[in-house]
C-alpha cells in the first residue's frame, strides 16, 4: 500500500474511533435527584462538604470536578448521600460573646458579638473597649454564614460595614478575602482553633458565658451545675438557654468552692473546673449569706434596691453622680484598696458628702442570701446598654442588691443604662439607698 493508502487507512480509523461512543464507565454526569448546592460568594468546596458532612472528594467527584480549587458563584453542586442537615437550620443558633485581650494582656480591647441565625447566616459585630491606636478600633458589623459538625463551628465573613449597626444607610461592601473562623464546640463552649492570629490574637478569642446569654451553651452548662448540686431546682421550660440570675449565683458558688476568680462569667478555667470537678455538696440557693439583711422596704413601705458601683473611681463616676442626682439615689461605691490619702480625702468630699456610701471592694465577693440577692448583669462584658438595663430590672427585686462598674475600663454603656433603670425602677416605686460603710 502506498503513502496515500496509509494515510486515509489511518484517517478512516481516527474519524471511526471518534464516531465510536464512549464506554458508560468512562462518562460523568452528575445526578439529578440529589440535593442541589448554589455557590455562594466566599465558598470553597471543602466548606461546602463541610456543611454537609460530606468529604471534599466525594463532593468533587459527584459534580465531575477534576480541580477541587476551582468553583464559581451561581454554580450548581449537586451533593450526594449521605448528607445531614446543615446545623445552621437547627438548635446552635443564638448569640455568643467573645473578647480578644489587648496585646499587652490584661483588659479586653475588642468584644465580639457572634449572632449565628437559624437560616444559616452569621453576623460578627465588633466593639472597641480599649483604646487603641490602630484604625481597625470602631464598631464594625461583619456579614456571612455560619454551619457546624458533631464537633466543629465554622463561621465564613464575607462582608464588612464600617461604623456598626448605627451606619444603616451604608450598604456592607465584600471583603477582598472572605475571613474564616474554626471553633471546637465541645459541650456548646467555643474553643478558636483556626483563625487569623493578625485579627484574632495569639490566643485566639476569648469565649465567655454571662448574664443575659441565650444560646444552646448556656442550656448544656445549666444541665451542668444542676447534676452536680450547684442549681437546687428546676428551671421552667422558657428560662433554659437564658444565663439567669440563679444560673450565676450559681457559677459564682462553684467559682468560690474552687478558689477560681468570682465573677458569675463561664471562662475558659471555669469551664474545665465544671468538667472535670465530681458532685459537690453545695448549698441550695439562698441558703449562705449575710447573717445581717438589709432593709427590703423603708418604713411607709416603699421597696428598696441597693446600686454598688465597683472598679474604682473613673472619668464616669461624675456623670453616675449627676444621674444619681437626678433621681434622688444613693448608691455604694466600692474602693480598689490602692487609694492614697488624698485621694480618699478627695473620695469622702465627693461621695459621701452627697449621702453615698464607700466600702472596700472585697464587698461584691461576699455571698448575700436570704432575702438580699446580688443582681450581676456583668456590664463589664457587655458592649449594649438595652441589654443590660433590661437584664437588671427584669431581675430587680425588693432588697436587691445591683452591681455596676464605674472603672476598669470603657463604661459608657452602663452609664448609658443606668439612665434607663433608674428611670424605669423608680417609676416604678423603688427607693435607692446606700449599703452601711465597712
């Protein structure tokens, strides 16, 4: 055969291969009757597998990718069984509050309210509560979207609005690189352990559980202290979730019992205290306390409440000053125990000349039971004043005794607040006096 023989004999047989179909095994064509995924801005498909319970390579091969790195918004995935619901549709969601410390240690710098909604979707709202140099200190509110396995809580931000929720009229702008955070979630507590150090810290943020929480984490440790004797009673249906008041006198006793600060706030040590601590035999609420009460009503009847103001005089002192003027209220206010003098000279001229009363600050560590009870709406770890004026008259009662900050930081929000209460509480016949002086 000749040259010309050869090569139609060999085009003949390129054009019959072509023509051929291809072996059944060899074709990818995702199925049609699996769940359908839209590519979100900010996805990867490791996060997408993620969500479902699912590997990356299953997810690829399913949607015939032969680059797991290349996927693009709008994209349709198909995912394949088995797959579990997205927890973010399910009973994780609620509010967590997160600190980060300041470089140096010590006070907090920054607050983080982490909002993980039940649709899925997660906003990061960050407040400044140090000064600091950098332009990054201002309230911010980030956007994305939040999911989470048996033991990991993985939150996507995609979007950033400079000024907070107070800037309503700016649209967010997408972030350049969507930020992304990994939590061990362990008992419902938050444990960093993939995050942006640079952003974050070197230790990562700082969970904490505190007055007014509502979120499954605050459920799991009231299940806690009630198997191990610290909560005495039942809570009713609606207040499970909710950090109580009674869930932190409780947290404050077992704080105590094993020489951990007393603060009613779940850390990081109380929580590893409250796991591996066996039942003790703690008292049932109310039952420790000050062998003297103080008067709950004055004498024509009239309920009385208690403010105690800690952390040492601040530049917010003088205006709880003028708002307790305003009102008529006495309050408590609690030394540090490092005061000069003169400065406490200063003290006596300022505070008790204006009928209130100065005590040391080893005060607020004392349990009071019976008929007087510590209020504690942690305002120190709160960046929001409604929620701390609302936590603090929902839980006011006759002889109650209301714990405040006047120092040790940034305490414009409970200024702000206690404007609120105290308009509300003596509207509502409360009387404010001042503890007796040490």
């Amino acid at each position: 055969m000749n040259t010309c023989g050869h090569l139609a004999a060999l085009f003949f047989f390129l054009v019959s291969a072509l023509a051929m179909p291809i072996p059944a095994a060899a074709q990818c064509q995702p199925r049609t009757d699996w769940t359908i995924y839209t590519v979100q801005a900010g996805d990867a498909l490791s996060l997408i597998a993620g969500r479902y319970g699912i590997t990356t390579a299953a997810l690829a091969a399913a949607n015939c990718l032969s680059d797991e790195n290349i996927i693009y918004v709008g994209q349709k995935l198909v995912v394949p069984p088995p797959y579990t619901t997205p927890l973010g549709t399910q009973s994780f969601s609620g509010l967590y509050l997160l600190d980060r410390p300041s470089d140096a240690g010590g006070e907090v710098a920054l607050r983080y309210a982490l909002s993980l909604r039940v649709d899925g979707s997660a906003q990061l709202a960050i407040t400044p509560l140090a000064k600091r140099e950098d332009s990054a200190a201002q309230n911010t509110l980030e956007e994305g979207t939040w999911y989470a396995t048996d033991t990991r809580l993985f939150v996507v931000l995609t979007h950033r609005l400079e000024g907070g929720k107070g800037a309503l009229n700016v649209p967010s702008a997408p972030l350049t690189n969507p930020l992304a955070l990994t939590f061990d979630v362990t008992d419902g507590f938050l444990t960093p352990i993939e995050y942006d150090k640079t952003l974050y810290g070197e230790d990562g943020l700082q969970f904490t559980l505190g007055a007014g929480d509502m979120n499954t984490a605050v459920g799991i440790l009231q299940d806690r202290l009630s198997g191990l004797g610290w909560l005495a009673f039942a809570l009713a249906p609606e207040d499970r979730g909710y950090y109580t008041e009674s869930t932190s006198r409780a947290v404050s006793r077992f704080q105590q019992s094993q020489g951990l600060p007393v603060t009613g706030v779940v850390d990081r040590a109380t929580y590893a205290a409250l796991k591996k601590t066996p039942s003790p035999a703690a008292p049932p609420d109310g039952e420790s306390g000050d062998s003297s009460p103080l008067p709950i009503t004055t004498p024509d009847g009239k309920p009385i409440l208690y403010l105690v103001f800690a952390g040492g005089e601040s530049p917010f002192t003088a205006p709880i000053l003028e708002l307790l003027q305003i009102y008529q209220a006495q309050a408590t206010f609690l030394l540090r125990g490092d005061e000069t003098p003169s400065e406490l000279e200063r003290l006596q001229q300022r505070i008790i000349a204006k009928g209130h009363a100065l005590r040391s600050d080893s005060l607020k560590h004392f349990p009071v039971g019976g008929i007087n009870h510590w209020v504690d709406p942690h305002d120190w770890r709160q960046a929001d004043a409604a929620q701390i004026a609302a936590y603090t008259i929902q839980n006011a009662h006759p002889g109650g005794i209301i714990l405040l900050h006047q120092g040790g930081g940034d305490r414009a929000q409970t200024t702000a607040a206690l404007a609120v209460l105290l308009q509300q509480l003596s509207a509502q016949g409360y009387a404010f006096h001042p503890m007796s002086p040490d």
